[in-house]
C-alpha cells in the first residue's frame, strides 16, 4: 500500500472514530446551559476573538435560510466567511462551511483534537452540539475566517452558540415548536430565543414567525440593551430583489432579515457590503432540503420543514409549482413533533400520501404517521412503506411523469431523500443532534 493510501486509511479510521465518540456523547442529550462552552472556548485562547465579527442567528422558523442568505452575500463581497449549521442532511461535514466549502476530514479531526484537550483540561465532557460548536469556532479561528455566521442550535439564551458572543444577532421569528424544552406560549418562547440579545449589540427582528410575539422580542432586544433594533416589515419585505436562489414567497422575509444583518455588519466592519454583492449573494444562495427540486418526470421537491408553521409555509410555495398532474406527499417525521398539524397543513396539497418512517432514532414509527394524516385529513388516501427507498419508489409511481412528489416533514427525511435519489455521499455512522 502506498504512503498516500496509507494516509487515506489512517484519515478514515480516524474518523470513523470521531462518529463513534460523537454518537456517544448523544447519552449526555442537550444541557441547556453557557457555563461548559464558556470554560472550553477559554482553554482553545478564546479563539472566536481572532474574528472581524460574529453573526448569530435564531429563530423557530427561517434560521437557516437567513444565515445562508447571510453568508452568501458576505462571500460575495470578499470576505471570508465560516458557516455554522445544524442539523446535517447526510455528512457532519455539512455543519461547517469556510468560503463555501465544507470542511475536509483532517480539518475536523485537527478541530476535535483541540476540543478534546480543552475539555479533558476543564475535567467535564461536552454534550453533542456544544462539542461541534467549539470545534466550529476553533476551526474557523485556524483557518482564517474573517466573520463567522452560527446558527442558533434550540431556543438561544443558553444555547452553545451564545456562548461565543455575536456582533450582530437576529431572532427570525418564533411559532409554537420545542414547547416541552422552550416553554407552553408564544411568550416564554420568545423569551428563550431573544435570550441571544446582549447589551450594544446590533439586532434585528424578522417577520418569519408569527405576528403576535414580534413586540414580545422587539421588547427583549430593547431591555437587553441592544445599540441598534431593526424590525422587518412589510416594506423591507417587499425592498428584497426579485431573483432569490431559494424558492417560495416565505424565503422573502428571511431575505429581508439577512439585508438588515449584513447592514447591521457594515456598520461593525467600517466595510461596505456593496448592492451587487448583496444581489449576487441572494441570487446565488443555495441550501440543502429546502424547497430543493432534485427530479423530474414527476417532479420531486424535499423540504424539513418539520413543525406546523414551516409546513404551512411549504404548503403555499408548493402551490406555486403548479404540475399538470396528481400531487403525491411523502411523510416522515419525528417523534418530538406534532405529526398531527403538519399532516394538516401538508395533506391537503395532496391527491395520495404515502407514510414512512427513517433509519433515525427520533423517527415516529410509519403506523403513528399514519394515523396522525388519517385523524388529520380523513378523505386522503394514505399508503404505508417501509423505509424511505420503498416510499419514494412507490410516490413517483402513484404521481406519473406528470405530477409531482413532495417529500416533507423531517430534516431526516430529506437527507435519505438526497442519499436515494441524488447519490449523496451519507457518513459510515449516522449522528444526530439528541433530543433534551
């Protein structure tokens, strides 16, 4: 075997090891607290301090697509940026973008190594998203990055990634999701994920949640001692360009809170972020599993949308679509979510629904799903499969070369929807963000 197999082998290995020490550290399931993140990023030499600036984005609904709006657009303008996201589709990789790009092996396993000494140092072990999120900010740190952009993994004041401070936090907005971990009302929601908001920072409120908690966290950004609020409206709404490289009427608003985040950061960089840069950037956006067409004859569209008011969003951009056939849904969710009221925002699009359930731990066994859509939209008529390979099988046979497959209801599903249909490259173990 040559020195360059050899390598590749050794490479391999070693991270196979990291999947099994990360599946692992799902037995610690999600604590909700700063005080672990905090002495960690200490023992790395605060490396977030290397930044130009930091982005922080939460939010029940649009987080992920702000943020990508968000990155695309510093890109575009030069910057070198550092990605942070969650969950992953089909790689852990996918979590960690720097220009673009997802990080390599090495980089991750370089990033682990140093995560592992600061933790083994303090003598605690970190939970599963407060290990990637300090291997995210000391590998961004190393290699470079000049603003990092951290999706807000659940709720936002004791979450990971407020751990590492942001120049510029944005909350999407908020819906009913989480309610068991984030609180019962709209409220004690709101308050969770406006937890993000520290004194003199720069913030902003989007419009992708529901109307009635946008004064409840315009109310928290002001207490919190924000230097600067923006509120997107409807006219910022309608300010956003034509050409998006998300598809469907929802992905305006989260546009319009990334236009108001970049603008926020020009006045923390002293840099311009020029009108050609911001268009390029919006135009050129592309995220994984949202709205995502990856077939044709039928149509297939993949999104996670995965609580009732991304579903309801999913529903109208499908519409749009329009195919001159039968439309075919593909169900799938998981267990902590209101199979109920998704399968009613979802079930009426549909002419048949065929059920499944994925390889996941989190994943509501098909039976469960199916009852849920029968309760939900009684006159639809529902089929059960197996595994996703059979239900997707199944749902383009029942659309024809004219109609359409929707394939909706979990960020799980939509990753073995990639791997089955795309050929997406999927990790030798599958890890996964435990549940609290």
């Amino acid at each position: 075997m040559s020195a360059a197999a050899d390598h590749e082998h050794d490479r391999d290995r070693d991270y196979e090891v990291l999947l099994a020490r990360l599946y692992s550290a799902q037995r610690f399931g999600m604590k909700l607290q700063l005080d672990r993140m905090t002495s960690c990023l200490e023992r790395l030499g605060w490396p977030q301090s290397r930044f130009s600036a930091v982005i922080q984005v939460a939010g029940t609904n649009g987080k992920g697509s702000t943020t990508a709006f968000t990155e695309s657009m510093l890109r575009a303008s030069g910057l070198r940026t550092g990605l942070y996201t969650s969950p992953h589709l089909s790689r852990l990789s996918e979590r960690f973008r720097v220009g673009g790009e997802e990080l390599a092996p090495e980089a991750l396993l370089e990033a682990d190594r140093a995560v592992a000494c600061a933790a083994a140092a303090a003598g605690f072990d970190l939970t599963f998203f407060e290990r990637l999120t300090a291997m995210a900010v000391w590998a961004f740190s190393n290699m470079g990055v000049e603003v990092a952009v951290l999706e807000v993994g659940m709720g936002g004041r004791l979450d990971a990634t407020t751990a590492v401070g942001a120049d510029v936090a944005a909350v999407t907005g908020v819906a009913l999701d989480h309610q068991e971990h984030l609180g019962a009302t709209l409220a004690e929601i709101a308050g969770e994920k406006a937890g993000i908001f520290r004194r003199g920072q720069l913030a902003v409120v989007g419009a992708s949640g529901e109307a009635e908690a946008v004064p409840l966290l315009c109310n928290h950004a002001r207490r919190a001692g924000v230097e600067a609020l923006t509120v997107i409206d409807e006219a910022a709404i309608a300010a956003v360009p034509d050409q998006l490289g998300l598809f469907g009427a929802h992905q305006r608003a989260n546009a319009a809170s990334a236009l108001a985040v970049v603008s926020h950061l020009e006045a923390r960089l002293g840099r311009a972020i020029p009108p050609a840069a911001r268009r390029r950037g919006l135009a050129d956006c592309r995220l994984l599993g949202r709205m995502e067409t990856i077939g044709d004859a039928p149509l297939v569209v993949v999104d996670g949308a995965h609580n009732p008011q991304a579903a309801r969003a999913l529903a109208a951009a499908a519409r749009e679509l329009r195919p001159a056939g039968r439309w075919v849904l593909v169900l799938a969710v998981s267990r902590d979510k209101d199979a109920g009221a998704i399968s009613a925002e979802l079930a009426g699009l549909a002419d048949e629904i065929v059920v499944t359930e994925t390889a996941s731990d989190r994943a509501l066994a098909a039976g469960a799903v199916a009852d849920a859509v029968r309760a939900a939209t009684p006159d639809r008529p529902v089929r059960r499969a197996p595994d996703v390979a059979s239900a997707l099988a199944l749902a383009r046979d029942l659309a024809g070369p004219d109609g359409a497959v929707l394939v909706a209801g979990s960020l799980f599903l939509a990753g073995e929807a990639r791997q089955v249909l795309c050929g997406e490259r999927a990790d030798p173990r599958r890890v996964s963000d435990p549940l609290p």
